[in-house]
C-alpha cells in the first residue's frame, strides 16, 4: 500500500478554498484543484518549472482577454 501525497497549499491561495495545491510523489508532481481534489495532474519538475516561469514572464497574459 502506498502512501498519499501531502498537499501543499499555493501561498497565493484565497481563503475562501480557492486554492492550488501540489504533491511531490515518485518524482513527479501533482497538481490539483481544492474544489475538485481527484481531478490531478501529473507532471515532471522541469516543464512545471518552464510553466511557471512563462507566467510570472507574463507569456499568457493574451489569453486571459
């Protein structure tokens, strides 16, 4: 039996649980909705990190319009 992830609240989080939460299990990471915790998505550290940087960068900023 494996162990479950422990989720990890975004620091930008709103308290009314609006949150992103993520999980470090097996190498890869997990990521999920708080208002939908078994929908999760898997992905490798390198193409979060890549994700993450293209929108602090600013580079989706167009599809928000």
């Amino acid at each position: 039996m494996s162990t479950p992830p422990t989720w990890q609240k975004s620091s930008y989080s709103h308290s009314d649980g609006e949150c992103v939460e993520l999980a470090a299990a097996d190498g890869a990471v997990r990521l999920r909705e708080s208002d939908a915790p078994n929908t999760i998505i898997t992905t490798a550290p390198r193409p979060l990190g890549a994700l993450i940087r293209g929108i602090k960068a600013g580079e989706f900023d167009h599809l928000s319009a």
